[in-house]
C-alpha cells in the first residue's frame, strides 16, 4: 500500500464509499437481527413488520405513515419471481435499492397500478427467458433492497394489509441455490480503519456504475483496490493514524453536508425534492429517466448521495414522495422543546396520494417517544380540528398544550433540538415547481 495523499483525499473516499458501507451495514442488520418491527429475514425473502413504525425501530428518518415489507435480495441464486396481489386501489410502493443506494424502480400504485401482477428480478448481466406474464427488472447489483410501504389508516385497517404483505412474495427460480451473501470485511483491520476495509471488500464484490469507475480508481493509493488479504492489519502507526483522522475528517464534512446542504430552502425548510436524485444510469420499470430528476454536476452528486444516505436512507425520488425538513424557526434558530411552535397548512399539501409532519430527534433523527404516542400528524390523523378558513393549525411543543384544538392538532417534540419532515406522497406538480409554498414554524 503507498503512503496516503493526506487527510482531504481520505475524507474524499469517505464521502464517495459512505452509501455503500452504510447501506450494505442495514442490509445486515435486517437480514441478522431485523429493524424494530420489522423481524430477521434471509436473503430473498420479505420481512414484514405488522404495526406502523415507533421509537423502538432505530432506523434514520423512518416512516409513521405506512407499513413497511422489506426484502434483501442476493440474486446470486439467479432470477427471484415478485408476486404482488391486487389491492384495489390502496396506495403501496415497492422500491427497489441497489448496493450503492441508487433508486432503480418501483412497483405499486403511481408506477404499475394496484392490479395483481408479476415480476422476474434478475442479476447483472442475466440472459435468459422471461417467462409468459412477468415484467422484467435488471438489478445494477447483486445484492438489492426492496423497500416496501402499505398505506394505513388506522389499527383496524391492518389485518387488511397484513394480509396484503402475504400475499406478495418472493420465488427464486432456482430453489436449491443458496445466496452467496456479503463479502466479510477482515477482522484483523484496526477498528479505525473497518471503514476503509468494509468499503475494500464491497466496492470490489459490488462495483460501482461505469461513470464512477475513475473516481473509485482514484483512492487505489488508499489500499481499497487490493484484493485478496487486507492491507490494513499491521500498518505502521504514523499510517494507521493518518487515515483515521482523513476518516474522521470525512465524518465532519459529511455533517456539514447534511445540515447545510445544497438544495433550496424556503421559510427555513430544506426542499430536498431532489436529494435522491443522484442515479444517472439505472432506469427500471417505474423510474422516470428525466433530466428533471437528476443532479448533472458530478462532485454534487457524490456529496449528495451521501447526505441523502445518513439522512434518510432508502429516501424516493421526488415524483414517487417529496420530502422537505427543517432545523429552524422562523427566527432562524435551531428548533428545541424548551419552546413551542405553530405551523399553519394553507391550504394544506397539494398530493395524489397523502402527506404528513413527521417528528425526529437530532443529530440520530429517530422517532421521539411522548406520552400521546403520536409521531406524526397529516390528512390521515384523526381528531384534528381545522380553522374556520379551512388551515391546519399544528401545535409543535415538548409539554402538552392546554386548549382542547391545540391538543386535538399536538405533534409532540423531544425535550432538546430536533428535526421535522413534511412527507408528500405522489406530489402534485405544484410541490415540485415550487408554486406552493411552505411556511415558516413560528416560535410562540
């Protein structure tokens, strides 16, 4: 291994390999030890959780508003079959993940319909037969996650979905194939450095699409180009030291990535519509290859894909459901539970399919516990109360408020700083022109 170009080039392969080493870590928690709600799963099988999201699934920026199906696909074994039922009409997505967390389609409601349908998932460079009545999906990677989501009214709605989630399945038409799994990283690497060794044995097992092969080649020097045994077992102190302060370096621009960002922003609210639209080569069935949808500066995309990654990981592309988040009040300082806050919907989000405000914690940007077990609020919520105009008034405090309407329309904030995000589910065109706008959080 030669010596390193100093702490801003290892600080770079950080940022560049940060969505792969994080993204393939989840791929292992869910198929080791599951998410929360959502149980173990071996590779190419759907682990479904059975109740909406809450504080127990340690999951950045996960979701409130539906029920989540997720699969780790491997198709190692070869080509997987997805059955998915027909929900007459109910709002589902199947979002489909590659190991680089390129978003490269969707299945569901705005891409295929609510109709029964079916799907041969197959491998990179895969030829073969497509068999009678299936549509086929060309995976950029190995190993995938299908990120599936189930509208949810409310807890009597659920066995509805439940039955739903089993009835959408995964086959693999090799039945005795046994998935080959991740690459294991090499035990023996300084714990300083797994990050350099995870990002070695998985960029090689799971290459990078063919516009970044240059870039990737770029950090060779940092010893991710070697293969067979690691280098990073025995290095000299002086060298071991060296990269883990570029690491740490890579940690701290990263962080200033995500809070500062480089998308719009509007009475203090990020519009990240575009923060996952970072995916210039992979277009399967129900991803739109549109210039509107993607970032044409290459150093941005990169900075991007990862903020996108530590952010909110497995986040969709605008036109499936717009995201938007904010750290500030209308007096441009950090949001805190030692206040409370309104924020008045007028009118409320334009959406096709449903939208709602969802609290976090900062910096893990976890679901907040409170004693009304409410962690999100939108047109779904039942209870709320709107003004005599037709607005909706929300209530943002750590302590319950006292008038029976702030009560009614309470989304409940931690005890310290934290961070909102204003989901909207198939956005109207005037979410994404930016014609509709979104006001500031005003501090009471």
């Amino acid at each position: 291994m030669e010596s390193t170009n100093g702490s801003p080039h290892v600080a770079q392969a950080y940022i560049y390999g940060f969505p792969l080493v994080f993204n393939l870590e989840q791929v292992t928690r869910y198929v080791t030890e599951g998410v929360g709600a959502n149980p173990a799963a071996p590779f190419n099988t759907f682990s479904h959780a059975r109740e909406l999201a809450g504080p127990q699934d340690t999951f950045v920026t996960i979701n409130n508003d539906t029920v989540y199906s997720m699969a780790q696909l491997d198709l190692s074994v070869g080509p997987v079959a997805l059955h998915v039922p027909d929900t007459a009409g109910r709002y589902y997505v199947l979002q489909f993940v590659d190991a680089w967390t390129d978003n490269f389609a969707y299945v569901g409601h705005r891409a295929t319909g609510t109709a029964e349908g079916d799907f041969l998932l197959v491998p990179p460079g895969w030829a073969g037969d497509l068999p009678a009545g299936h549509t086929l999906i060309r995976f950029p990677t190995t190993v995938a996650s299908i990120v599936g989501r189930w509208s949810v009214a409310d807890d009597e709605d659920l066995p509805a979905v439940h039955a739903l989630q089993d009835a959408t399945t995964l086959t693999p038409l090799d039945t005795d194939g046994t998935a080959a799994g991740l690459a294991r990283p090499d035990p023996a690497a300084p714990p300083e450095l797994a990050f350099l060794e995870q990002l070695r044995v998985w960029s090689q097992q799971f290459p990078p699409a063919e516009r970044d092969k240059a870039l990737q080649e770029s950090f060779a020097d940092l010893g991710i180009a070697q293969a067979g045994s690691s280098p990073y077992p025995g290095l000299p102190t002086g060298e071991q030291a060296s990269l883990a302060a570029g690491l740490e370096a890579g940690k701290t621009a990263l962080h200033h990535a995500l809070v500062s960002g480089h998308s719009p922003e509007v009475n203090g609210w990020k519009l990240t519509f575009h923060a996952f639209d970072y995916n210039l080569d992979f277009f399967e069935v129900g991803a739109l290859d549109d210039s509107r949808f993607k970032i044409s500066d290459p150093e941005l995309r990169i900075v991007e894909r990862a903020a996108a990654a530590i952010g909110g990981l497995w986040g969709n592309h605008p036109y499936e459901a717009a995201y938007i988040m904010t750290y500030l009040d209308d007096r441009g300082e950090q949001l805190n539970g030692q206040h409370a806050y309104t924020l008045r919907l007028h009118p409320t989000p334009p959406v096709k399919a449903f939208w709602s405000l969802t609290m976090y914690s900062v910096p893990d940007f976890y679901l907040v516990e409170n004693p009304i077990h409410r962690y999100s609020i939108g047109d779904r919520t039942h209870g709320v109360v709107l003004d005599d105009d037709g607005a909706l008034t929300i209530t943002i405090s750590h302590e319950r408020p006292t008038g029976e309407k702030q009560v009614a329309n309470w989304l409940p904030s931690p005890a310290g700083d934290f961070r909102p995000v204003l989901r909207m589910y198939e956005p109207e065109s005037s979410v994404l022109d930016r014609t509709y706008e979104f006001p500031a959080i005003t501090r009471a």
